[in-house]
C-alpha cells in the first residue's frame, strides 16, 4: 500500500490508497459512530440517521440521488455497526468525483424532512420484522444483549420498534451535530484514485462539515447472562459467548488465531468435532467481536431438537482442549489462513478502504502489512492457551428455536472450572 | 481476458484466464449438471454428492483435504444450482498446484464410504432445517416448485427429508459415473496462473476422469401456479413468476435491462413505489432466472400482514406501465447498471472464473467484453416493452408468512390483461 494521508482544516482525515492495476474504485466515508454511542430513547437512531442520508439534502431528492449514482452505473450503500457508520460507493475510475459529490452532500447537507422521515419509519419497521424473521440473525443480538447487558453496547442496532416510532427530525439533527463531527470521520478511497485529485474536491465538497470532536460512547464491558426464547422452529440457533479483549488489546491477534484454531474453518476443532464426526449440524463456528475497549468471543451453531442437549458439552470440551494443547501444525495452519486472507483482501478495494477505516479509528494508524504480519506470526501456542484459558470464565448463552432439551447456562458454567480471566470482566 | 483454452483427450475443457497484477488465484472445477438432471429418487443428490467430494478420496481423509488445504491458508468450497455443481478454490499464486491436485483428486477419486455418508446425510439433514427456518430463501423453493410444476428444474436443490434419508453409496456411484464425464466438466482459472503449467498438471490429475457425455436434463418449461403457506412470522414474504426467456435467447439481455429497470436498484421502479413513496417494504425487487432452455421473471417483496393486501395492485401497476413507455433516462441507466457491474466483476479472479464456465455451458463459448457491452448497448426501449408485454401472461405465486391478505392467484391474473406470451409457456 502506498497510502497518502491528509486532514481538511475542519478536522477531516482523508486517505488515498492508490491500486495501479484498476479501472474502477472503492470510496466512503466511515463516521466513528455507532450504536452504542446512542441513549436509550436514541435507541436505533445511528441506525436511522444512515436511511435519512438517501432521503434527500439541500438540493437533491432521495430519487435523484439513487439516479444521478446509478445513471453511470455506480453503486452506494451504507451500514450501521456498533461502533462505526459507513457510507461507501463502487464507481468506475471516471466517476470517483460524482460518488464524491454525492457521499459529501448526503453526509454535509441532508435534508431530514418530516414527511420523508415517517415514509422510512415505516421501511426501518419492516426492516425489523425481516430481522426477525432470520433466527441465525436475530439471536446475534440476542448474545450482545447478554454479554453487554445494562449498557448501549448491547442494544440492537436497528433498536426497537418503541425507539423508532419515536424518532423526530429535531432527534435526527441533534445526534447528527453531535456526533457527526469531523474530527470523527474518515474519507478513505481505494483503486484508481488520485489523492490530489481527491484532496482537491473534498475541500468543496466537505467544507460545510461541522469541525470539532464526537460525543465519545460510554465504556462497556463483560457482564454475561442467559436468553431463551422457544420458538417453534425446524432448527435451534444457539449463540454462547465468553469474555475477550478489546481491538486495541496486545492479544488481539492471539484471540483471532484462538477463534481461527476453535472454530475458523473446514479444519478446525469445531467443525471436525461436531459436524465431521458427529454430524450434529451443518453450522458450526467461533468467532471474536473485538470493539475499541471490550470484546468477547463467540460461538453459534445451528443444530437440531434433540442434538440441542448434547452439542453443549461437545463445545465445552473442545474449549478446555485449546487450554492444554495447541499443535505447531494446528498454529501454523492458523497463521496462514488469516495472513492469506489479509493478502486476498488487498485485491479488493472494497476491503481495503473498510479496512484502513477500521484501523483508523482502532488504532490512530494504518498498519503496514509487514507490520500485521509479523504481529500475527509473533503469538505462540502459550498466548493461545493463555487466551483459551481466560475466555472460559463466565459464559453467555443467546438460543432461539426448539431449544427445550439445551441445558441452562447455570449447568453450563460447572463445565468452566477455571477462575483465572481477563481484567475487564472482573470490574 | 487473455484466456487459453485445451481439451484433454479425455474431453476436459481446460481455460486459463490469466491477471497479471495478482498474487493469487480462484481456480475450479464447473460441472455441468445439478438438481435438474436427477430422477425422483435422486431428488438432492447433486448436492450429496457435492458434499460428499469432501468426505474423502483412495488417499485422503475428510480430515486431510481440510488441513492440506487451509494449511496454506486457502479456501476451498463448492455449491449445487439446478444446473451446474462447482468445486472452486481461492488460494495464493504458488499454492495452485495444491489446490488443483485437490480438486481433481475429490472429482476423480471420491471414496463414497458409507460410514461417511451415514454422518454427511445428518449434515444435510441439518442443512434443510435451517434452510426451512429462512424464509426468504425457502419461498424461492416454493416458487420455482410452482413455475416449473412437475418438472425437475422445479425441485429443491436440497432434495426433500425422504430422497435423503434413502441415498446410498450405490445410489452416490452410478450418479456420478452417469454425470460426472469429462465432457460435462470445465476446469477454469483466473489469477496468478500460467496455462502451460496448469495444462501439463490437470493432464497428470484429471487422467483417471470418465470420458464420455453426461446425462442431459429433461427439457423444461413454465408451468406456473400458487403456493401459500400461512406462517406465524413477522413479515410475509412474497414472490411472482412470470414466463421469460431462456439463458441462450436473443432478448437475454431485455430480459436483463427489464428486470433492472423494474426492480434492479435504489432508482428502480419498484424500488421508488413500493419502498420509497409508500414505505410498504424493506426490501423489494425483480430478477430474471435465465435456464439452459427456459427462463421466468421474479420478484420478490418482504412486507407486513396489512401491507400484503395491498403489494400485488402496486407491482401489477408497475409492470403494466412498462409496457407502456421505458424511457431514455432510464434505459441508459440500467445499460450502465449492467455495463459497470461486468467490468467490476472482471477485477474479481472468483467472479471471472464462473462466468466463465456459466458462458461455456450456455453458449459454448467465452464471449468477450466489448461483445457482451455489444449486446447490452442494442437493445432498444422496443424490446424491453416487448419482454413486459410478454412476460405478463400466467403469473404465479410463492408466499410465506402472516400472508392472508395477499390477494389470490386468481384475483391478481386479472391484472394481466396481455394475451401474448412467449412460445414457450404455450407448449
């Protein structure tokens, strides 16, 4: 990468990451704001404030916004994390200036108009509903729930129909001049772009972006807890989650391996153990949600009635066998996989730009890709064990579905005998 | 695209797609055959069969092909369509050889052990389940069921409870040796890859391959009907079919501008009426399904039990008026929709390698870009109003959900006054 980075007066970071070999590019703004910077009746709102971005500013209408992008055939769409919104457009090479354009006006002047605000209300309901719907969807929520339990970094993103019903233009344009700051925000462009070039337009187009810094979001951390909710459902979708460390955390790579090794692909323990030679479901993984000061790591597997009762104690082994051993080959295989991916992920501008966002706001920097790399090949089997060791204190369990013969989380925790865990779940 | 084609004698088709900006590659093994050519009995066993390619081989554990593979960091996967069964890998440039021994040696050397079949029909089992709990992807089962009514394109790629429970390993070997002949099979790679050299390894590999021509599907046509499945969910979930054209018509790409410009984008028709003006939907849009023989329009809504009485009038009136007038902007935009996405698609060495194998089994050949953008710039508004006077006879219906609202099938072919249709729903 040979990244060019500046900042506009007003505060906003804008960088340039120039791919020589392509005819098209990735651009966006990332905004360093999510869900969990939200109060309880904003509930939602970061959520609502992306839709209200399509629907019309100053001088465009929400039509001739999807027009004007799709007229040369670009793309733009956007997404609401907990911790970060995004506003990101594919176009090619000669129509970076026009996604430019319309990305700054959507984010400097939106219109936020009451008439169009219960038109999208009503398509955010519906939104709702189709979350609903997708039970390996909605029970993700349901485990934040219970891991950040009592704080905004365990509310749903979309929030709930009660938060949504109520939103006004006035709450829109508050969160937004709160939040919405330059200070936290990101301009990041991927592929056949030039940064003079984008340099140049951005001082147009961004220069009516409020300066200054964005309301911070409170800290969070582990607390852990139990939701079942049966439903009459072919399959039980089961979520556990366990206490982690946060992005910026000298184990983070030690965390993603400890995930990579448990449970990251065809022939990790989890996939061996459960589906392979048990076969007891055709979905099973781990994974690590790692956010700027907490983080936790999770498992979910789709399984049946019956085989509800027994995947638990299948999972529970499996999680204390990482505590004892970890193979060279188990490592090496580990290590290779996320550096792989991390290289294939440098052929796509998408990824790039999303990337370089999220390290920004992570970490202050963009790494370099040697940097990441030796970072990843520098963690041992000891900080992996370590890892699996301290994750197993204090479980979490999110289940929805024909779930009547899954054992409770207090039959759960026994399996834990460890006592020893990470700093911040002990607060 | 420099691609380089060879035929082994054997028959294997083999095309290198080379990309010299890339360190790695996307490399597979498109087999042309899928849930359209199975008998009754063998209802689902493509599937099974691709699923059992991984379960190992004379000289391969289950186990060894997931470790050989991901030890290098790659990612190999597979998928079964009504038409085609692909066993693709993405790896790095010097982690070809291995990922293309792999391939041919789960293709040409499958064990089919019964003991592994028992545990991978649980999987699949499994697999159904979760797919039963998505309804907005079983309600495309249900309407395909519904559009090609007693025929085999209209089966679940999945297969059914029954069909799977009785596989066996007998059942797995005559199905391949009956489909799995070289000349049904393409070998494509694009990447960081070299002709001569995947050439001289696939002649080593691929030797032991059946030659010979597969079975061929039974021909197909549109039949068209209704299936409502009143469900306690949140949303109802609605499609339409509607007789189109096959992948090897001349209106291809009409039927393609069609289906953008109706429900193709944020700009797009259905997208403006029903999302945008009246909120009645999350999402909502329109496709085409293009076959090796025959085709059909779709559309797809998502949307509440009150707001299900009043979809079908909208998308009626929206169909009908593009019968009408189809007007320049318009046209120009969705050419450019089609145009971008191709040459985007082209930066992807995955998206290059299947579009290459889905051209070779439609057309018989590769076309190129400038043929392709060709193509897409003739058609005229004549045409598109042409394919939405034509596509409007014999609707069907597929809904799921809280769906007792939405009107019938009989109440809304009333809608559709058109007469006209394509030859061959009228067989």
């Amino acid at each position: 990468m040979n990244l060019e980075i500046s900042s506009l007066s007003n505060g906003l970071t804008i960088i340039t990451d120039p791919m020589a070999s392509l005819e098209s590019a990735a651009l966006g703004v990332w905004v360093g704001t999510g869900s969990r910077q939200e109060s309880r009746p904003e509930m939602g709102i970061s959520h609502m404030l992306e839709h209200m971005a399509f629907k019309g500013t100053a001088t465009r209408s929400a039509r001739a916004i999807a027009e004007e992008i799709e007229a040369v055939g670009g793309y733009l769409n956007a997404y609401t994390s907990r911790e970060q919104t995004a506003f990101h457009a594919r176009v090619l090479k000669n129509d970076v200036p026009l996604a430019l354009d319309i990305i700054a006006d959507i984010l400097v002047n939106p219109a936020y108009d009451a008439a169009e605000l219960e038109r999208e209300r009503q398509v955010v309901l519906q939104e709702l509903g189709q979350a609903r719907d997708t039970p390996d969807d909605i029970v993700f929520d349901h485990l934040h729930a219970q891991v950040y339990q009592g704080q905004a970094l365990g509310w749903p993103i979309l929030g709930e129909e009660s938060s949504v019903t109520a939103f006004t233009p006035a709450m829109l344009r508050d969160y937004s001049a709160r939040q919405y700051r330059a200070d936290g925000l990101v301009l990041v462009s991927s592929g056949a772009v030039s940064h003079a070039a984008i340099l140049k337009l951005a001082e147009e187009k961004f220069a009516g972006l409020s300066a200054g810094t964005p309301g911070a979001a409170p800290s969070a951390h582990y607390v852990g807890g139990e939701l079942r909710a049966v439903e009459d459902l072919e399959q039980a979708h089961i979520t556990y989650g366990f206490p982690g460390v946060s992005a910026r955390d000298s184990d983070f790579y030690a965390a993603q391996l400890y995930a990579t090794i448990l449970g990251g692909g065809m022939s990790s323990r989890l996939f061996q153990e459960v589906r392979e030679k048990r076969g007891l479901c055709y979905s099973v993984y781990a994974f690590v949600n790692n956010f700027q000061d907490t983080g936790f790591t999770g498992i979910y597997v789709g399984t049946g009635p019956d085989e509800a009762g027994q995947v638990s104690a299948v999972i529970a082994g499996e999680m204390d066998g990482m505590t004892r051993d970890v193979s060279d080959a188990e490592l090496s295989r580990a290590k290779a996989q996320l550096k792989s991916g991390l290289l294939m992920g440098l052929e796509r501008p998408g990824s790039r730009a999303e990337q370089i966002a999220g390290q920004i706001f992570t970490l202050g920097h963009v790494q370099s890709v040697s940097e990441i790399i030796a970072r990843v090949d520098a963690v041992d089997a000891a900080a992996i064990k370590s890892y699996a060791a301290r994750t197993m204190a204090m479980p979490s369990i999110a289940a929805v579905g024909p779930i009547q013969k899954l054992e409770t989380l207090e039959r759960f925790s026994t399996r834990f005998a460890s006592s020893t865990t990470f700093g911040q779940a002990a607060e």
